[in-house]
C-alpha cells in the first residue's frame, strides 16, 4: 500500500481540499512553519501570525478527524527552514513513496515542486479545485482575445454559475453597477465594532514566537484578531452580512481619516487562507438580495470582487507567469520612497493609510489603488519594489492576487493588459471621496506653490512623461486634451513642482543596487 506525504500549505486550510480526499491508509498529513517562506519578504507580524495560528489550529482538527498529522513548528531543532527540504525530510523520515501538494499560491513554489517530479520519492501535484474557474478554464475564455477584460469574465461567470441571474438575464436588469458605488461617506455615519476574536493558548504561543522571531518586521501585533479557525471566518461572514452589507455598496470606495475597515467584509485573508469558500461566501450575500435584506448594488459589487475580479486576476496570474512578473511597461525604476515604512510624511492620505496598515495589516481596495498605489504610479517607483511591499504588508496578501492587481491595475506596468487606462488621479479626488484633505497642511486645489497638494503636479507630470504612450488612448483624450490647452508657463511650473519634490523624496535604493529588494535593510537583517 502506497504511504503518501499530504504537504497542506498554509493557505489551503480547507478540509474539502483536492489532496485530502480519499486519503490511503498510513498517508501522513504535513504542514510546516518554515523560516524561509516567513521572511523572503518581510511579512507584518500579523500576516505571519495569522497564518501561523491557522495552520496550528488546522492541524489539530485533523488530528481530530482522527487523521495521521505532523506538525513542523518553526522553532523544532531538526526543521530544515525550507518548504521543499523540509517536506522531503519528512517523506524520508515516514517511509513515504511520494509527495503530493495542491497548486501552491505562489509561481516559484509551483516550478520548484515540478522541477523535484523524478526526484527520490517523486513529488505529484494536484489542481486547486477551490475556485470557481481553473487556469485552464480561463486559458480557453482568454485565448485569441486581444484584450481579455474582467467585465467579460465576470458575465461569463454569471452565466456558469447563475449568481444573480434571472434566467439567462442578469438580476435587475444589468451586470454592473458600479455607477452607485462611488458615494463619499456621510457627515454623520458610524460603523459598527469588528468581532473581537478571543486568543485562545495557540494563538497566544504563536504571538509570542512572532514577536521574538519577526519583531522587526514593519507593523504591530497589538489588536490582533484576525479569524484563525473556521469558525471565527464564519462570525466575520455573519458580522459583514447583518452588519455591513447594506451600506458596502454605495460606500465602498469612500475613505475615513479615522475608521480604517467602513462597510469592507476584511474576509480575502480567510478566503485566501481557505478558512471560507468563494462559493459559499457568495451565496450567503446572494441570498441577502433574494429575502430582501440587502440592495443590489452591494450585493453585486461583492460577488463582482469575488466571482469577477478575484477569479480573473487569478487566471491572469498563472496563464502569463513568469514573463507577467517582469512587466514594466512605463519604464518606472525609482525606489520604494522610505516612508512607506514609516508613515512619516506631511501628505495625511498616505500618512493614514501606512498607519493603518501597520496596525491592522489592512487597508481597503481604494487606499492601495488610489493612495499609495496612485502615489507610486506618479513617482515612478519600480514595479518589483511595490508588489513586494504590498506581499509583505497586507495579511491577505498572496502572490497569485497581489501581484495582478499591483503590476496590472494599480502601475499598468503590463502595458494595458489588466485595465485600458492607468488608475491615475490628483489630489481632487482624494478629496471628493475622503475626508483626509481637511486634515492635510497640503490644499488639494492648488497646483503649484508651497502649499500645493502633491498629488496635483505629479498628475500632469505623470501625464506629459507619458504621453507618447497614453496620449493616443481614447478613454484618456479629454484629459489630454486639458493638457495641450494649459499654456507653456503653466506646464513649465508643474514640471518644476513636481520635480522637485520627486528631487527631494527620500527613496530606498533603486534595484540592482546591492540591498536587500525592498530596501528595509539588508537580507540577513531581515531573515530572522
């Protein structure tokens, strides 16, 4: 009888998972804390401690299945702090004849398992059948399509599944409507409290160990209660679904100054760790909508983030890796400016957001698109500086979604392929959808001058570096057209702005300059 090694990674803690079904008698079930995969970047404290104390748990109800487990801890004497000689070492140690794993999240993960197929015992891997679409799927809808955008994806969706459909017509009448998405919040709103999961002795161990090994790292373990178990994913889901759903749609791309998660669900890091499931978590909003307790258009603006951009973003990854990591369309090449780390800067938008997510590990879709996502597209940061700072700070971050949305939507460093225009804004808009203006030394209506807002130069600055590029595309002539309409003294003193403050922005080193690739500190400082 063949003795398998199950390696389950950290974020496939799912019991219906591909590898766990119909298991031989005598397979060994694996999961491994490992140093390498916990510092290659440097994770916030929370990420790794969540994912920690998820797989702790998760181990233990399997071994309450009465399944045969074992449990590689960070801190154990004999563990060999790399996930594919550590897994190796346990398939010696147990007499096992292979090592089967799931998709990894990860491109580098995926080719180094394939690349150990013919080793000694052979490594077999098995699709990640969790989605709703298989790279695969997706490889058949986007082949031949010049430019294979979300929103065909997502109808195509729709259709397969039926979420939101009335027969072959969608609910209400159309797919998408974002158009009532985009309300900035009320004078008067209040947000109700996230659940407050209790640490149980697990997650207080694992606390300790993140604190000792990875204090270092950029952002807070205080106020840590990300969700650790199924069960506490599913007080979140109930949380968002009584509480929040109602109000998400219409508020969903505002910003407060003061309340970090709004009318957001905060469920991709129990999604992305399979603590919950896309098919379930869109169904139980669905059924919102059906029994008359949520509006359509918030309804439909989660499962669009869910069955659309999620899924999509996840084909484009693995159908376009490797060559899709390289991307640099715009030909951006500065470093990562140092406040990132620190939130030490006069501009209150980028301030806040940083300090959110040094606390929470958070921020929500519109802070990292349109604050310091837009902020890096405008200065020109390069692209592997930001997609690695967005990997390492965000608890929900794993590469196959991170990495599209950073590259594609927020630097359009894939040439377009992602989105048909660059994310790109002035100081206008943060001002219209949030209230970090009235906070801000910085006047988000003035253009150039000692108290101009940022943001607001480095948009036409932006704009001319780049018009060879973006200046043809239609969906940016009027934009264009204001440009060419501005006189040349005007445009001569935006340059001058703009390019002294991008003078005077403090940077990391840029790549290929011998630091460790984010620019925290050297590779040995930060592998701890």
């Amino acid at each position: 009888m063949p003795t398998p090694l199950i390696l389950v990674l950290g974020d496939q803690l799912s019991h219906d998972l591909a590898s766990l079904r119909d298991l031989p008698d005598g397979a060994v079930i694996a999961l491994c804390e490992v140093g390498d995969e916990a510092s290659y970047v440097p994770h916030h404290p929370q990420k790794i401690a969540l994912i920690f104390s998820a797989m702790r748990h998760f181990a233990e109800a399997l071994r309450e299945r009465g399944l045969r487990v074992h449990y590689s801890a960070l801190d154990d004497a004999d563990n060999a702090q790399d996930l594919i000689a550590e897994a190796e070492r346990l398939a010696a140690h147990y007499g096992c004849d292979e090592i089967r794993a799931v998709r990894p999240g990860e491109w580098r993960l995926w080719q180094a398992m394939g690349e150990r197929a013919e080793a000694e015992p052979p490594w077999r891997l098995v699709e990640d059948d969790r989605f709703f679409a298989t790279p695969e799927a997706f490889d058949a809808w986007a082949r031949g399509r010049k430019a294979p955008r979300q929103e065909h994806f997502y109808r195509l969706m729709r259709r397969r599944t039926g979420l939101l459909m009335e027969d072959d017509a969608p609910a209400g009448g159309q797919w998408n409507f974002d158009h009532d998405n985009r309300e900035p919040l009320p004078a008067d709103f209040s947000v109700p409290e996230p659940p407050r999961h209790r640490h149980d002795a697990t997650t207080e161990a694992v606390l300790e160990l993140v604190a000792e090994r990875f204090g270092d790292h950029f952002g807070r373990l205080e106020g840590f209660h990300w969700p650790v178990t199924r069960r506490q994913a599913l007080v979140d889901l109930r949380h968002f679904i009584e509480h929040l759903l109602p109000h998400f749609g219409r508020y969903q791309d505002a910003i407060s100054d003061a309340e970090p998660f709004l009318y957001h669900s905060r469920l991709s890091a129990a999604l992305n760790l399979g603590l919950l499931s896309p098919r379930e978590v869109c169904e139980a909003v669905e059924r919102e909508y059906d029994e008359g307790r949520a509006p359509l258009n918030a309804v439909e603006g989660f499962i669009r983030q869910v069955l659309g951009w999620r899924e999509y973003v996840r084909g484009l990854y693995w159908t376009r890796m490797p060559d899709y990591k390289r991307g640099n369309a715009l030909g951006a090449h500065r470093g990562l400016p140092r406040f990132f780390w620190d939130g030490d800067t006069e501009l209150r938008c980028l301030r806040r957001a940083i300090e959110m997510t040094r606390d929470h590990a958070y921020a929500h879709h519109i802070q990292r698109l349109m604050v310091t996502g837009n902020f890096a597209l405008l200065c020109g940061v390069a692209p592997e500086a930001l997609c690695d700072w967005y990997l390492a700070v965000y608890a929900d971050a794993c590469e196959w979604v991170e990495l599209p949305n950073t590259l594609g939507m927020v630097l359009h460093a894939d040439g377009g392929l992602m989105g048909s225009k660059p994310y790109c804004a002035s100081g206008k808009y943060i001002d219209r959808m949030s209230d970090h203006c009235r906070h801000c030394r910085f006047d988000p209506k003035r253009v150039t001058g000692e108290d101009a807002c940022p943001f607001n130069s480095l948009y036409w600055d932006f704009l001319e570096r780049h018009a060879d590029t973006l200046g043809a595309n239609p969906r940016m002539k009027l934009i264009y057209g204001s440009l060419a309409r501005m006189s040349d003294d005007k445009r001569a003193a935006m340059r001058e702005q703009a390019g002294a403050f991008l003078e005077a922005l403090d940077t990391t080193p840029a790549y290929g300059q011998g630091t460790h690739r984010l620019g925290y500190g050297t590779t040995e400082e930060t592998s701890s």
